[in-house]
C-alpha cells in the first residue's frame, strides 16, 4: 500500500464528508485500497463489481476532490480486487491502470443497490474493515520497521549527548520576557510546560492567544530554546503556519515517489510547537493533514503548544481538539497597560539598547582607519526615568514596535546631547505618531463611568460602592474592564476612582471578564456596544 495514495485516499473521504455527500460514495471509498500514487493518477482497488460500478459513474466528483486536495488535477484509476474477479474481468482492470481513455474501460453493468441479490448469484465475499485503533496499532508497527528514515532520531539523540545546542535565538529566553498581570498565566504555563516536557501525561498542551504583537511567539521560542540548552535529548519541532503549509505542500510532491510518510518530522517530534495556527484554519488542502497530527500528538500524551490570534472555540476546529486545548493549559495575553509598558521599555533600553551603543563605540574606538563606519553611532543616548514613562503613556500595545520605537528615542535623545540639548516631551510625542495610532481620542474615566451607568440603570454611588447585588457588581467589573481597556491608567489609579480600591480588586474584575468573553457573545456585543458610546461622548 502507497502511504502517500492513502493519505489522498483519506483526504477524500474526509471531503466528501464535509460536503454531505451520498453516504454509498463515502462507504465505497472507505472499503476501497489505495495502491499507488502518481504524478497524474490515484489508483485504488475496490472490494467488489458492485462498488466498481458505482464509483465509475462518481469518478468526476471523486477527481474533483483530488485536484484540490493535491493541487494539480489527478485522475482516478480503479480495479475490482484480484480475489473476486473471473479471468475476463481481470484484463479489463489492468486496461483501467494503465491509464485507458475513459471510452475503452470496460462497460459495467447498471446495479440496483437496493434489489436483493438472486439466489443464484455467487455470494461475494467483502474484505473486512479494520478498526480505527488496530489500524494505529499496525502503522505503528510497520514504521519501527522502516528502514533509513528511522535512524534519523537514534541520530539525534547520539548528537545531543556529546552537549547541549545553542538556543536558535538567544534573545527569545524567559529571561528577558517582561510579564506582568496581563500575560503571567501565559508566562508561567510557558515555564512550567518547558521543566515538564520529558513527563509524559503532564502538561500536554498549551494554547496561547491573544491579538498580534503581545509576545506569543517570543514565549513559544522561549520554550525550544530552554529545551535545546537544558533537555537536548528530547526532540522538538517548531514551525509557524506558512512553514508548515509549505512543508505540507513541498512533501505532497516529494512523497509521491519514494513512498515516505508526510511530515515525518512532525510526527517523530516529542514536543511539537506551532505558530499562528489561525492561518492553516481555511486551507482545506492541510487542515485535515493538521487536525490529524495535533490528534495523534494528545491521543499519545505527547506535547504540543500552539499559538494563535483568537481562542480555540473561535478557530472552527473540530470539536474533540477544541475540548481538549480547552481542558489543557490555555492562556489569554492581553495587551500590555501602562506599568507593563514602561518595563518593556525600560528593560530594553537597559538590556539592548545601551550595551548595544557600547558595542558601537567601542568598535568606533578601535578603528583607526578613519573610514565612515568608524564615525557612526546611532543610539544609545540618555533616556531618563520620566522620559521613559511619557513614552509609556504615548506608545501602542505592539511589544515589537514599541522596542523600535525605544531604539528611536534613544537615537533621537544621542543626536541632541551631541549638541549640548535634552531630549523633549514633544519630540517623543513626534517619533510616536509615526509609530501608533494616536488620533484616537483620549478617554476618561469618568465618561466609561457615565456610559455603563446608563446602559446598566445604576447610580454612580452603587457603581462605585460597596452593594453587592449582581447587577451592580457585574456593571462594576465592566465599567473597571473598560477603564483599563481604554484609558491610559494604572491598576491603582483605577481603583483609586471606584470608591479606592486596590489594584488586586481591579485585577479580579479585569480577568473575570476576560473569562466570560470566552464563551459569551452577547457580553462582547455589548462591550463593543459601551466602547462605541463611550468614544462618541468623549
């Protein structure tokens, strides 16, 4: 059996499925044989003259699905298997294996599948279907006795004990990720999924969400590269989307001729990592080959982390996969407020940008030749403490940018010492509009008050009181939702406008809302309903 012509097979079945076809069809195809795969043709032999018949007459669907599953048309060739076949018959199907016009295949019979079979009829004998998990348990078998490609971990394993690897990109550590209220849980079920990669049944899964630009991927680079310096022997694979389509697509190609298993690197990993998954989602030619492998990955208690823009429930994943991630680790990062901001900033300047400036003028110093490069320097200058939070108070949420937009203002702020003068408020507010959005309108907390009072028919006392009825409470903990959403204040000065509570409370409200938009609509409708409001009054 071709591995490749069966996953082609399959891949069919799986469409046809998907569209609601004739449940006959469908049948037909999971009792049939994929014996080989080529270039321009699927052959596949079936259990009887019958089901030979009938998927004759399908053939054009059948190819259809094909060609899009494959990306270039295929034609599908068919053989009633050997066992059943009377001698005449079998020179008929090798004339349809052998590539035949569709006008010199043999002329079946019409069968009515519903008519009994006459008593006189030879009873034909239907291979039996194996079942799913004797199906895995075989395949699992046959490719521990593959030969070549399954030296390829022995090896891996002999290359990691003479000393650990060096991290992909020693920049992506937890060390130097910043984490604050509104990406810990994500940070600490990153670690913790890292110390336990090589306890199997432990932390199987990780799921990572959040809008773009908040650090997801620097947390899953953080993960394979702690295990490449500190546990080499386990085997890790990481790839985002677009790698994994183009790999997908490239060993659809290549596997058509020797025969190999798909993504044998993806299987044969002992932790697997993906990034922006929400890209695969809608590519109808991987997701299924996807869905398979994240399946097998925690049917088999081995590790997988993803990430993505939005939650599982909101990706279309199949059913079982969503209920798994959501029973597993999963974790919302949030945009980065103030506090968390400034000390993004403030530990870049200090960890990047100066030892950076250093570098460059240590290199300018060793220089003698007096060329151009020996004269150039482009940062590194002073960026005082209140410098640093008023571009904390001007800047986006976008980690990435807001690390070139320090670059900047540290470059900006060198150039004016050169000339014996400071780096100004106005200047930095200057750098940022080319950086952000920030035609935005400033809002204040008084208005998110004012327009949550209104929609939720409470008073201001109640909203920012002590009562405790669930109305009044759940309007609490949006208006203290929206307030941190959108105005540029801290957790404690929030709280310090609902009646002086501390930051912790504020946090409460902050992640109980979070939790309920995971799973009710209506409250995000209405969220986005008092953000509308809120900017018109503003």
């Amino acid at each position: 059996m071709d591995t490749e012509a069966k996953i082609i097979l399959d891949d069919t079945i799986s469409f046809c499925e998907r569209d609601g076809r004739d449940a006959r069809l469908i049948q037909i195809l999971k009792q049939s044989e994929a014996l080989e795969l080529t270039d321009t043709d699927l052959s596949v032999e079936v259990p009887t003259r019958f089901a030979y018949s009938y998927l004759v007459k399908q053939r054009d669907v059948v190819e259809r699905y094909l060609e899009d599953i494959a990306f270039t048309p295929l034609a599908l060739n068919i053989t009633v298997s050997q066992a059943i076949t009377a001698p005449q018959e079998h020179t008929a199907a090798a004339g349809a294996t052998t590539g035949s016009a569709p006008e010199e295949r043999p002329r079946i019979p019409t069968v009515d599948w519903d008519a009994p079979a006459p008593e006189s009829r030879d009873r034909v004998k239907v291979k039996n279907i194996i079942s799913p998990d004797a199906l895995r348990e075989l395949t699992a078998s046959v490719q521990q006795h593959e030969p070549a490609t399954t030296v390829e971990p022995k090896a891996r394993q002999e290359s990691a004990a003479a000393g650990p690897s060096v991290p992909i990109n020693s920049k992506f550590t937890f060390e130097n990720f910043v984490y604050g209220d509104e990406n810990k849980h994500a940070y600490q079920s990153s670690v913790r999924f890292a110390l336990m990669a090589d306890e199997p049944g432990i932390y199987t899964s990780l799921f990572i969400y959040g809008k773009s630009g908040l650090g997801k991927t620097h947390l899953l680079l953080a993960i394979e590269n702690y295990l490449s310096e500190h546990n080499p022997g386990i085997r890790v694979k990481y790839a985002n989307s677009q790698t994994y389509v183009e790999d997908y697509i490239n060993e659809l190609r290549v596997q058509k001729t020797n025969g190999g298993r798909i993504l044998r690197e993806y299987h044969d990993a002992d932790v697997l990592i993906i990034d922006d998954i929400q890209n695969i989602i809608g590519k109808t030619q991987s997701i299924e080959n996807f869905f398979s492998l994240v399946d097998e990955f925690i049917r088999n208690n081995k590790k997988i982390a993803i990430a993505s823009d939005r939650a599982p429930k909101n990706l279309g994943m199949d059913e079982r996969l969503t209920s798994r991630f959501n029973a597993g680790m999963l974790c919302l990062v949030s945009e980065p407020g103030f506090e968390m901001k400034y000390e993004i900033l403030k530990r870049y300047y200090e960890h990047t940008v100066l030892p950076d400036a250093e570098l460059q003028g240590s290199a300018s110093a060793l220089d003698t030749s007096g060329s151009i490069l020996s004269a150039l320097r482009t940062g590194g200058g002073t960026l005082t403490d209140e410098q640093l939070r008023h571009m904390a108070e001007v800047s986006g949420t976008n980690i990435r940018e807001l690390e070139s937009f320090c670059e900047r203002c540290a470059g900006a702020s060198y150039e004016r010492e050169q000339k014996g003068q400071q780096l100004e408020a106005d200047e930095i507010d200057r750098i940022a509009d080319e950086y952000f959005d920030r035609a935005h309108k400033r809002i204040q907390i008084g208005t998110v008050q004012a327009v949550v009072e209104e929609f939720y028919h409470v008073s201001h006392e109640d909203l920012c009181g002590q009562k405790r009825m669930k109305n009044i409470t759940q309007a609490r903990h949006v208006a203290i939702y929206l307030a941190y959403d959108m105005c540029e204040m801290t957790n404690v000065a929030i709280g310090a406008e609902f009646d002086g509570r501390d930051h912790s409370t504020v946090h409460y409200s902050i992640k109980k809302i979070e939790k309920q938009l995971a799973h009710d609509h209506s409250l995000a409708r209405e969220l986005q309903a008092l953000r509308n409001k809120i900017i018109l009054k503003s």
